[in-house]
C-alpha cells in the first residue's frame, strides 16, 4: 500500500462503501443536534441483513448517539433532534405517522448502562413479551425466560433466584440480563451499546457466541471499544470521529488496510 | 498503588512533599470542620426537639384534666305524678331533678338558695334521667342510685381550679354550696370519672356536656372527600404535567400558576369556595361537603408539586429500559415510573391532608364555624372540623372550656401523629427499594 492512497487527517467525507447488497436499514444524510451541538454530521450508511456491522471510535465521537436513532430513543431526550431518512426495509421510521412501540419491538436495544428494572429478574425478561403479548400462559412465559437467560449466559448463576430483584445482581450480571431482556423480545434488529464493557473475558465470548447466532436471523449493530470484539463478530466496520462517519467497509480491510490516515492512527492506537 | 513506588519518586525528587503528608497536616483541620458541622446539626435538633416538648408539655398539663369529669350520685325517686310514660320528652325532668335536690337538703327554704342548689349539677342531668325513661320505662315508681355530671364549676372545684381561700364575692361557688359539696364529699358522693362524654357528644353551651365527636367526624367527612379528590386529581395532573404535556407556553403558564397556588393564604380559597359553591352552585352551607372541596383546591397543588418532584427523581434509565423494549408511553409510566414514584407522592399527600385537617380559616368563611349540637351523619349534614372547634372554644371564658381546648388540641396533634406514622408505614410498604 502506498502513501499517497491515503485520505488525510482533514478530509471528512466517508470513505468506503457505505451501500450494503441486501440492507435492512437504510441512513441517509442524518444530522443529529443536542440543543446547539451538532454531535452527529450527514453520516450516510447502511445496515445489512444478518449482518452484524461494528461502530468504532473514540469516546464521545457520537456512536451512542447514532445508534440511538436507529430505534428513535433519541425521542427521549428533549433537546435532541435528528434531520435525515432512516428506513427500516421500507419504512421511514422518522416519519411522523410511525408509530415508535412497534418499531422498538422490532428494533431492540441493550444500552451503554446497564438498566434493569426495579423488579424481579423473572419479572425483567417476562415484561417485554407479556406487553407484546407474545406469551399466552405461564407455561410459556417460563420457557422465555429460561431460553433467553440461557442465551445471554446467565441462567447458571440465577436459576435458583429468578424471584429476586435485577439490581441484586453484579455489574456484569446485569448487563447480561440486559441482553437476555432484549432477545426475549425476538427483535430483528438488535443495536447494542458496548453489551460487553463490564464483562469478563469467559463472559464476553458467550456473548459474541450469541452475536454470532443471532446473526442467521438477526441484524446487528454494535458499539465497541475492543477492536479485537470488533474483528471477531463484525462482518463490516463504521469509524466514527467527533461526529463524522470516517469510513465504512468491510472489517477485515479496515482492520488490515485502513484507507483513512484517522482510522489508520485509531486502528494501531494512536488517537484514543 | 503500592508502597515502594512512591518512595522511588520521592528519592527521586526529594523537595516535593509526598501526597500523604500534605493530607496529614490538613486531616486535623477537616475533622475539627467535620465535627464542628455535627455540632451545629446537634444543637438544631435539640432545640427543636426541646421547643416541641415544650409544646407537648403545656397543652399536655393544660388538658388532661378535662378527660376526667366530676360526677354527683343522686338518689332519685321516678315519681309517676311527674312523668309521662308515653310521653317522656314533654315530661318535667328539670323538676324531677330539683325535687330530688331539694329532698336531699330539706332546709333549704329561700328562692335564691334554691337556684344555688339546682346549679350544683349540670343541666345534661335532666337529659339524662328522660334518656333512661326512654330505654327503660318500667324504671317509673322505683328509687335508683344515679350519677349525674356535675356543674362545671362544681367540676372546676374538685380539680382544684377554684380555691376556698378567695374570698366569697371572688369566688364563682358561694360558701353555701361549698357547705353542700363538703356534704357530698363526706359522704363519698362525689367521684372524678373518665369522661366519656367528651368523646361522645358534641358540641354544647355547658362545658360539661360539651364534646369533640361532632366536630371530629365532620373532620373526618372533610378529610375524606379532600383526600377522595386530591389524590387522583393531583396524581393525575403530575403524572400528565411530567410525562405527557407537550413543552410550550401554555404548560409553562399552568406550571406556574400552580405553583402560584400552592402559596395563596388559605382564606382566600375559603372566599372562592363562598363564591362559588356556596352561592354559585347553591351547595349547602356549613357542610363538610364544601369543606372538602375547599380544602381539595387548597391541598391540590401540593399533591401535584410533591408528585411531580417525585416522579423527576426516577432515574430515565428506567424509562429508556421500557421504552427500549417496546413499551408504550402510558405502560412506561404505569408499569414502571408510578411504582418508583407512589411512596413520594403519598408522603406529599399526606403532608398535603395533615395540612388540611388544620386548617381553619377556609372553612370559617364557608360557615363551618356555626354552633352545632349534633354529630353530622353525611357530607351535606351542617359540621364544624376539629381545628373551628379548638378556634370555639379558646373563645369562651369558661374555665371548663378552657381545658377542653387543650384536650381537643390533644386529640387534633394525636390525630396529626396518627397520619403521619400512615405515611411513614404506607411509604416504608412501597418503597421496596430493589
Ligand atoms: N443528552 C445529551 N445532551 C447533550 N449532549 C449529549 C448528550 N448525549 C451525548 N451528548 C454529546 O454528544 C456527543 C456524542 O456522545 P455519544 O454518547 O454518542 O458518544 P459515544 O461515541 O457513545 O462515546 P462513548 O464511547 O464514551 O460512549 C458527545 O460529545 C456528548 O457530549
Ligand atoms: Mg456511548
């Protein structure tokens, strides 16, 4: 590879192929503000079908931010706004007739923090498939609850107290009860924010097992700090820099031939 | 992190002080503030402790003599000349007990001595005896031993309130009926009784027939509507303020009116509650029924400033959680906010309600505040509220009422503690911190 290839430190305009082949979401020209802040800058990107797609970058550059819009939790935070097209198949899922309970329950989320509810750990998983009604005995609502526990690796440690509280649980615990609250849900789309940043490395791998699983019939976006998790369960990388979209592409160019000077310096660690 | 390192960059760099030094010099200081400021938390909870105990103390002594009540025994002969079985309320009671007076202290001769005689026992006396006739009428032509309440002065006397050595124009018992007292006494026919009236009937002219229980229970009514009302109103109107309103002008406007409101003097909503319930609407006066929508506009915002800050203290990390998997707006709230958020809004309800049952001036313009004997039975039954009877009676210059004020405060604070210690039960039942 020679130098002058090489985008410089400067140019940010997305590098890579932003298109996929088969996408399930479609981003076009999205801006995201908080009040005056412009912390997401016409990032354009597509999201493919069973494909598990990478968000990397340094802290604060806007990969929550992003990923927030994808199942429009940005809606929560009064001062956000977002400008742009974000289609789920065929769907604008900002437009305003849409209506965001189905959306979410298509596109689910494991968040930055991890965010038990006040309640049992039963109680936890069963919620989002009681609301959507998609158990009809107790029976059934059993058999979610141990399958997505199971999934997310946590059964073993919790089977014997389902009925205690989730915040009773470790750091790490929780998050992964996070997890098994999203899959429970069977979403087709599952975006996660860093789901393993308070996870030891045996953990971890369950975790990136499960990815790799769900990927036969799921899409997902995940947000990571680890290159190493980022190479590993992601079949395409987006680098994310102080709010632009640096480059898209497969993960096994961007990890071996970066195109971007800026990717190239976070990649062998150099910035962050 | 270890203990070797620091050294090494302290040999290194000999003048610089090592970290752990510094904070040792400062340590004394930072413990002398720490104690200072634990000192001044001290001293503000014991004086206020002190001043409450104070408080407690005084109505406490002042009060308590009026649980017990002095009482007369009286060998009375239902004659059947004086009584009408069939009709004992148009019979001449009053007369029965004066002709059992006057067969008690035969030489008593003058007009005047006798009305002195008559006033030893109260006139609830006469009531009494009709009450038996009525239960019990085959009672006419027997003599029965019975206790009657003793006049107020007469009460007053035996605990210790009038004393022998003023002399007699100071006095409001005159030597003759301390003669007749001192009689009774030496036959053992004066006793000192809890005073069930007192916890029994209404309100009265003599302060030994007087009660708290018409005043109580038109409390009760008030507080029972106020709190029927105001707490889904209140909750209601938090939750729509916090979790659905759109953000424009319009809310920022009721957002401070309600706020406004939260600090209008109470007698102003008394005013409003005379305009317009009373002679807009045509509601009853003096009813607890108004009563309650008074003190309904005046707890109202409370309620919703106490429910609002509690539901902002959820953490929004809750929220995302539901809304993440695919709960709707309102299932948010319900399922997840409100749960977190109903201990603080009780505990401001309840603040709100221990408020109202000691308000006052709202229900005096409303007409609460009238002279009533009977214990109300209903919401539009006219009342008077614990608080506009202590008002009452702190008014009138009987000794006798006197200590029925302090008692009735009593009863109001007992009352005030007993609602509290719900909030704080109903608060610690909730509030299963998971
Ligand atoms: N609620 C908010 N209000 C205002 N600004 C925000 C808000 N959330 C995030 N930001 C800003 O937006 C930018 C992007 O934040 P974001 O959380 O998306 O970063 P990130 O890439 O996820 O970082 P990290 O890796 O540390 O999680 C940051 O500069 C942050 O300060
Ligand atoms: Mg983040």
């Amino acid at each position: 590879m020679s130098k002058q290839k090489k985008y410089t430190r400067e140019q940010r305009g997305t590098v890579g192929r932003i298109e996929s082949d088969n996408p399930r979401m479609t981003c076009r020209n999205v801006n995201v503000y908080y009040g005056d802040k412009h912390a997401i800058i016409d990032v354009s990107i597509d999201v493919g079908r069973n494909e598990v797609i990478a968000m990397i970058g340094p802290s604060g550059c806007g990969k929550s931010t992003f990923l927030r819009c994808l199942n429009r939790m940005n809606d929560t935070i009064p001062t956000c706004r977002v400008t742009g097209d974000i289609f789920l198949d065929d769907t604008d899922i900002y437009e305003k007739n849409i209506d965001v309970v189905p959306l979410r329950a298509q596109v689910g989320m494991v968040f930055q923090k991890p965010n038990p509810f006040p309640k049992s750990i039963y109680d936890n998983i069963a919620y989002g498939p009681r609301i959507h009604g998609l158990v009809g005995n107790r029976q059934e609502e059993d058999e979610i609850v141990e399958t997505s526990l199971k999934k997310a690796g946590l059964w073993k440690e919790v089977q014997d107290r389902l009925n205690q509280p989730g915040t009773s649980l470790s750091g790490g615990q929780q998050q992964r009860l996070c997890i098994a609250r999203t899959i429970a849900v069977s979403p087709e789309v599952i975006l996660m924010d860093e789901p393993c940043s308070a996870l030891d490395p045996i953990a971890t791998a369950k975790i990136e097992e499960l990815i790799d699983e769900l990927r036969e019939h799921y899409t997902i976006a995940i947000v990571t700090h680890s290159m190493q998790q980022a190479a590993r369960v992601s079949q395409r990388t987006a680098y994310f820099h102080l709010g632009d979209l640096i480059e898209v592409g497969e993960t096994k160019k961007i990890f071996t031939n970066p195109q971007h000077t800026l990717t190239e310096d976070y990649i062998t660690g150099r910035f962050g | 992190m270890n203990n070797t390192e620091p050294e090494q960059t302290d040999a290194a760099q000999p003048e610089s002080p090592r970290t752990i030094d510094i904070v040792n010099k400062g340590l004394a200081k930072r413990y002398g503030r720490e104690k200072r400021f634990k000192m001044y938390g001290f001293f503000a909870v014991a004086i206020s402790l002190s001043f409450l105990a104070l408080l407690f103390l005084t109505i406490f002594s002042n009060g308590y003599s009026a649980f017990y009540q002095t009482y007369v025994k009286l060998e009375v002969f239902f004659d059947p000349a004086d009584i009408d079985v069939d009709d004992p309320a148009n019979s001449n009671f009053p007369g029965l007990v004066k002709k059992t007076l006057r067969s008690e202290f035969p030489d008593v001769k003058k007009r005047k001595e006798k009305k002195k005689l008559y006033s030893l026992v109260s006139s609830g006396a006469a009531f009494q005896l009709q009450r038996m006739i009525e239960q019990q009428p085959e009672l006419v032509g027997s003599t029965m031993t019975i206790e009657v309440p003793a006049d107020d002065d007469v009460d007053m006397f035996m605990k210790g309130n009038i004393s022998r050595d003023v002399p007699e124009n100071e006095r409001r018992i005159s030597d003759r009926q301390l003669d007749w007292i001192d009689k009774w006494l030496k036959e053992g026919r004066i006793a000192k009784r809890f005073n069930t009236t007192f916890f029994t009937s209404g309100d009265s002219r003599e302060p030994e027939l007087a009660g708290i229980l018409g005043a109580l229970t038109g409390s009760i009514f008030t507080l029972a509507l106020t709190l029927l009302l105001s707490f889904p109103v209140g909750v209601a109107a938090a939750m729509y303020l916090e979790e659905f309103a759109p953000r424009n002008r319009w809310i920022d406007l009721v957002e401070v009116n309600i706020n406004n409101l939260a600090a209008v003097p109470s007698i102003v909503f008394g005013l409003l509650g005379l305009a317009v319930f009373i002679n807009f609407f045509h509601l009853p006066r003096s009813a607890p029924l108004v009563g309650g929508l008074v003190l309904t506009l005046m707890t109202l915002p409370v309620i919703i400033i106490a429910s609002r800050a509690s539901l902002q203290s959820v953490p929004p990390s809750i929220r995302e959680a539901a809304l993440g998997v695919g709960a709707s707006k309102v299932q948010t709230v319900l399922h997840h906010v409100l749960p977190l958020a109903l201990p603080g809004m009780l505990t401001g309800t309840i603040i709100g309600i221990a408020r109202a049952l000691g308000e006052t001036a709202p229900l005096l313009m409303i007409g609460m505040v009238a002279f009533i004997v009977d214990i109300p039975k209903g919401f539009t039954d006219p009342a008077t509220a614990l608080p506009v009877q202590i008002f009452l009676w702190a008014d009138s210059p009987e000794r006798g009422f006197v200590e029925r004020t302090s008692a009735a405060i009593i009863v109001l604070l007992v009352l005030l503690v007993v609602i509290n210690s719900l909030a704080v039960i109903l608060r610690n039942r909730f509030e299963r911190r998971w």
